[in-house]
C-alpha cells in the first residue's frame, strides 16, 4: 500500500460514496471529511454506505467555507488521522467528493512509485507569476482577512480598506516565502508529516489563519520548506474560467477527459451518470497512457474564455454588446460596397451578380427602403425593408445581414442620397472593400425635371455629403480597403477597375471581363456641369470631363476605351 486518499465532502454525499468505494476496492485507504454543515441524515446514509469498508473512516468535521480556515483545518486533521492509522503509506492525495479518478488506480499507483520522493503541489510566488484571477496578489498575505468574502463582504471590504488607509501591514513568519497554487495537491508522506509535526506549527497556523484563501497558500508555502523534489503541478485536472470558478464536467465531455490523460478530474457534475459508469472501473483504457497531458485540452478551454469574453467576430446579442472600438472584428465576413456605381451604369446590380456570382443588393441604406437583392421584403435572419427599423440601429444590421449570409459574399450600393450613419463603422472594419466613383450623382439629377434653382441646391448638398464621406475614407483611422476615382477618370477607362474589383471580390473563380456594364448616356452631361457651374455650383467631384461632343459640331467623337483581355 503506498496511496492514501483524503476526501473533503460538502455535497452529493452519494457520488462521494461511490468514488470512495472505488478508491478502497483499489486497495487506497481513504480518510474523508464531511462538512459539519452537511444534514445529519444525509451524513449518517454516507456511512451507512460505506460501513463494509475498514479502510475507509471519518475525520472530525469543521464548518468548511471558501476562503477561510475550515478548509485548511478539515485537511490538517484528516491528514493527521491518515498517517497516524495508516503506516505504509507513502504518498497522501487531496481529492474533494466532486473528483473522479480517470485512470485506474493501479496506474497511479504505479506513476507515485516511480517517483517516491516527488511532491506533487503548484508552488508558485505572486512576485513571479500571475496566479490569481480577480483576487488579491501579495496583500492577501500582508493584511488580516477574519470575515467571510461570500457573507460577510461589507465587513471584507471596509476592513481592508481601513488596514490600506491605516498602512498596516503583518510581519510574514521568518523563513517563509508565501506561495500560491492549487488546493489538490499529493505529498509525500515525509513532507506532509513535517508540514503538520513542525514546532513552529502553531506560529504558521496563527499566521495563515487570517490569510485570504488559506486553503491555496497554506501546504503551498510550507511544502518548499521540508520538500526535497516538488513538481509544481497538481495531478488533478481542474479548469478555471475568468472569473476564477471552476469548470464543471458533464457527460459530453466523456472524449475530453479521457484525451486528457490525467489520474483525477474536478468538479464532475454529481448527475453525470456516464463519466460515473465509465471512469469508475479497473479496466484500462485502450492503447499505451503515460505522462498526463492537460494541455491538449487547454487550447479548447482557452478558445471557450475567448468565446465567453470576446464573443465571435460580427455577432452582437444583448448579452454581449461591446463598446465602440472594442468590437471582436466588427463583421464576420468581407463584403464589397460600392458608391456611385448605381447612378453611372444602368444595370450595374445584374452584370455584377453574373461577374462574381454573389448576393448584389441595391442600397440597403435607402432613404425609402431596404433594397435588397431580387427587391424582397424580408431577408435573412427576417431582416425587414423597413427603412425606420434599420434606421434605428443602422449599424447592427448591417452587421445582422454578414452575420446571417456567412459564406456568401454580400455586395450593395451606396450614395450620398442614403443614410450616412454607418460611415465611421465601414471605413474602419477591416472586412469591407469600398469602391467609390465620385460625383456621379450629378447624372441622375441631371436627368431629373425639377426647377434648376431646386437642383442646384440639391447638388451641393449631395456635394457636401459626399466631401465628408471622402474625408472619412481617407482619414488615419480607416482599416477597410477603399479604391476612389472621380467620375472623370472612371469613365476614361472603366475596365481596368473593374477587373480589379471583380477579382478581389473572387479571386480565383473570377474570369477576365468581357463586357462592362452599360453605361448611362452621358449626351448633354457636360453642358449641365457647365450650367450648374455657371450658376454659382462648383461640382468639383465629378473630375475634369471632356466636353459635350454635341456642343462642338467641328469636334470628332471620341471612342470610350473599353479594354477586352
């Protein structure tokens, strides 16, 4: 014999039955501690339970609660009564009635014989390394803790502020370098005998007492100063989350466990009946296990806390609304606006559909409507045409129409005529390609038959708008890939950007373009440039057109260049 368990019980006393039982038919003898808060009926069935076992007894009970001295206290005494009924034990293992051996025992048994002098205990100093996770670092051992943190938290606060203001500070014993780690812990029998035989036990007990959390810095602390070969590290798989709770296992996580490698796991759900019936047994798993190995399940752990913390790039729920600029990528997908191209080319929504084979919409942030692609009134994710619910948060639905066509590029127009509040937020996600031709809303007021006075205001309006959209695309901040041409030097060459636009939309399925889109007629533009000029206008986006070839009779018409590849 050379294992002995120690089990600290509050809760589920019938699982703890089962896990003791499995521990003491494996030849471990077993002392176990149930919290005096536990019901007297509940307690007298666990032993009722395990009445048959003479290997298994019962250590006195003390009131155990999270942060303070009972834990350290229900732990000193049953350790006590381990060694001292249990001569031919070598090693004594901590184990609470949540853990569950995932191995057989016999392999832990035989890993602690090959390591006969090794203690098994996360060490580790505040100074050194940031082991806690929204607690207190090195004034837990500085300051006195004798109230309850879970029940008594006015008292917790207001007397440690009042030690702060104070400046108060506890001498820490001579020789003793606090350190933190893992309550579960497998010492040696040498070592633990020296923790609790110690002379100046009672000089250290007085001391940790009032330490916060005793029951991760008391055997931590005093095992480095009798232990000849620690291995800071706990045999007991035990996962925390951010706020430093412990994960809890269920049945699902069955394949999870058993990758792990590890002897123990903690906390199992006391309802897991599968891990109960498959972990509680003597056969060993399939295939050659050695060296436990936590870390293979770390990284999905990790990725878990990611999740919780951060959310998934492009989706935004009530729980979980970041701040501004705090977003975890602020769409989930790319997608292509563009901006002017509506208004210069006819059919600008059918030819780019047929070029890249994606969703193309209309302006999605039109003054009337959402115009989504084929004009339906509900989209995706029952994303409305509703242009008063989109206006209410223009930005999350934007970011509700990536998020519900994940895996289909998305493409839509946008113009100095629609609604302007989701700028800032294009310009500055990194999953969006903005193309912008400038000052092509002057065509469709050119072919307007309003009072020229009513269309001259309109145009610098429009101008204003579109100046301010600009300044935004080309501020420090922008993080989208965002292309601009003024009208003038879209039109001398259209394929060109075209092309570029296509393939970066679908790189390598895009084909080189045969066919633009048919362009507007431009017959008598350059004279309604002139006019607005001449009244006072300056539509400085448009660019530097030629002029009207129907104004010029001597003129030749010059061919728009359209290359073919």
């Amino acid at each position: 014999m050379s294992l002995g368990i120690i089990m600290l019980c509050h809760t589920a006393l019938d699982r703890a039955a089962q896990v003791a039982r499995h521990w003491a038919k494996a030849g471990c003898p077993v002392v176990i501690h149930v919290d005096r808060k536990a019901q007297r009926s509940e307690l007298q069935r666990f032993r009722a339970l395990l009445a048959d076992l003479p290997e298994i007894s019962f250590s006195k009970r003390f009131n155990c609660e999270w942060g303070m001295w009972g834990l350290v206290r229900a732990t000193q005494t049953a350790a006590t009564q381990m060694l001292a009924l249990h001569a031919d034990v070598r090693h004594v293992f901590l184990a609470s009635g949540s853990c569950l051996p995932l191995r057989p025992v016999a392999e832990l048994q035989a890993y602690l014989d090959a390591r006969p002098q090794t203690d098994f205990i996360e060490s580790v100093t505040t100074a050194d390394v940031e082991w806690t996770i929204g607690g207190l670092g090195a004034e837990r051992f500085e300051l006195r803790f004798p109230f309850s943190w879970r029940k008594q938290r006015r008292l917790f606060d207001g007397y440690a502020n009042l030690q702060r203001r104070l400046g108060l500070r506890r001498k820490i014993p001579d020789g003793v370098v606090p350190h933190l780690g893992s309550q579960w812990w497998c010492l040696t029998r040498q070592t633990l005998s020296a923790i609790l035989e110690d002379p100046k036990r009672a000089a250290y007990d007085r001391y940790f007492r009032y330490v916060w959390i005793p029951d991760e810095c008391y055997f931590q602390t005093l095992a480095r100063l009798y232990s000849t070969q620690i291995e800071s590290r706990s045999l007991t798989l035990s996962k925390f989350d951010l706020l430093g709770k412990p994960h809890m296992f269920y049945d699902d996580h069955l394949q999870l466990l058993r990758r792990s490698d590890c002897f123990v796991a903690r906390k199992i759900w006391h309802r897991a009946d599968r891990l109960y019936q498959t972990f509680l047994t003597d056969q060993p798993a399939p295939g050659e296990r050695g060296e436990p190995q936590p870390g293979r399940i770390d990284r999905l752990f990790a990725k878990a806390v990611e999740r919780r913390t951060r959310g998934r790039p492009g989706l935004y729920m009530q729980s979980r609304f970041p701040d501004k600029d705090r977003e975890n990528g602020k769409t989930c997908a790319p997608y292509s606006v563009f901006h002017g191209f509506g208004d210069l080319f006819e059919d600008f929504e059918s030819w780019l559909s047929r070029s890249v084979g994606g969703r193309v919409h209309g302006h999605i942030f039109g003054p009337g409507r959402v115009e989504f692609a084929g004009r339906e009134t509900v989209f995706n994710g029952a994303l409305t045409d509703s242009a008063a619910l989109r206006d209410y948060n223009p930005r999350a639905f934007l970011t509700n129409l990536i998020w519900n066509t994940r895996g289909e590029r998305q493409c839509f127009q946008f113009s100095p005529r629609d609604t302007q509040e989701v700028n800032w937020f294009m310009a500055t996600d990194p999953n969006a390609q903005v193309s912008v031709i400038t000052g092509t809303w002057a065509v469709r007021l050119w072919r307007t038959n309003d009072n020229f006075s009513a269309i001259r205001k309109e145009a610098a309006r429009l101008q204003k708008i579109e100046t301010e959209h600009l300044l935004i695309l080309r501020s420090m901040f922008v993080k989208a890939r965002v292309r601009i041409w003024s009208m003038a030097e879209f039109i001398e060459n259209p394929m060109e950007p075209l092309q570029t636009i296509v393939d970066e939309i679908s790189p390598r399925t895009s084909p080189r373009l045969t066919e633009a889109p048919k362009m507007a007629d431009l017959t008598g533009f350059p004279q309604f440039l002139q006019n607005l000029k001449n009244q006072g206008m300056q539509p400085t986006l448009v660019g530097d057109l030629p002029p009207d070839p129907g104004q010029n009779p001597g003129a030749q018409p010059r061919a728009r260049p359209y290359l073919v590849r």
